[in-house]
C-alpha cells in the first residue's frame, strides 16, 4: 500500500498486509412492529479500508513516520487527505483517504515486531460529491438601500446548524413562527 500527500509517496512496510474494504449502506426499517421488510435508503456513507499487519523492530523508522502520517493535519485542523495505491481500495473505487478511528501498535510477544492496525476513511466520496451537485445554488443579492451583498443560509448552513443545536434550533423556530405577523391579515 502506498499512501501520497503533496507529490511526496509513502510505502507502508508491513509483513502479513491484510486489506479489508468495508461499505456501509444505510437502510431504516418502516414497519417497526412489523414483519415487513420495507426500508427507506438513508444514503450510501463514506467507504472505510481496514488496514493490518506487523512491523519488524528494524523497520522502527517507517512505523514511526505511518504514525506522523495518521497525526498529520492541514493548517485548518483538517486530517490531511492521502491519495491511496491499493488494489482492495481501488476495487471500491477509493481514491482519496484520511486517517479515521484508531491507529492501534501492539508488542508482540514471541517476536521482535509490533502489531499495527487502523482506518482509512474514503474522503470525497462520489456519494458526497452527488449530494454537493444536486445542493441548490444560492446567488448573493444587492441590499437595495445601502448596495451591500446579502446572503441567505444554504440548506447545508440550515442541516448543519440542525444538527449542532437541535433543542435551540426547534425553539427558534418555534419563536419565529409566534413573532411573525400573521400572512393571512396582510
């Protein structure tokens, strides 16, 4: 496996590599107190590639440069995005991966080896990209009074503010609609 950031490759030295590719397809059931087996498709997430095996005492070094691989983020405080050579990732069409979950070293104890185990998860998935295509565009407008751009919030600013305030988001709401005029005596 070859991990690359930045034109710079980086291979990973395991012995016994063991590759895995896991895709998680999200269903939820309709009928839950019955027997049906009708679900509603809850979208297609990010593919994930377990990857496994042992590194020799001398090959310290790659092991120790895989684990600033796994740590490295973006000035952002993004996990930077490794470009991924694999024939088990490219069967599933992963191309681009961060570091996701744990990244587990285990001594082993008859040999002179640790055990190394972790998770790439499939960064900018075509799902993901789908989802931003078929995202309504939102054109900024002139305030026709002072001539400054407005912006209204994209259904993504909405989902997201949703999801991080919940009970506070439903208030407001709920607060808006009280405090608005009524439409129907205009």
């Amino acid at each position: 496996m070859i991990l690359e950031t930045n034109g710079i490759s980086f291979e990973l030295k395991l012995s016994d590599l063991n590759v895995s590719f896991k895709l998680p397809i999200k269903n939820k059931k309709v009928g839950s107190n019955t027997s049906s087996s009708e679900t509603i498709n809850q979208g297609t997430k990010p593919k994930e590639i377990s990857v496994s095996g042992i590194v020799k005492y001398e090959d310290e070094e790659n092991l120790k440069e895989l684990i600033k691989k796994a740590e490295a983020v973006n000035d952002d405080e993004t996990r930077t995005v490794y470009t991924v050579t694999d024939k088990t990732a490219n069967v599933g069409d992963v191309r681009e991966v961060i570091f996701n979950n744990d990244f587990n070293v285990k001594k082993m104890a008859k040999f002179e080896a640790w055990n190394v185990d972790f998770t790439l998860l499939q960064y900018n998935s075509v799902a993901e990209k789908k989802e931003i295509r078929a995202a309504p565009k939102v054109e900024p407008v002139a305030d026709s009074t002072t001539g400054e751009t407005i912006t209204t919030s994209s259904n993504a600013d909405i989902a997201a503010a949703k999801e991080q305030n919940g009970f506070v988001w439903d208030m407001l709401q709920s607060l808006e609609k009280l405090l608005a005029p009524d439409n129907e005596n205009n």
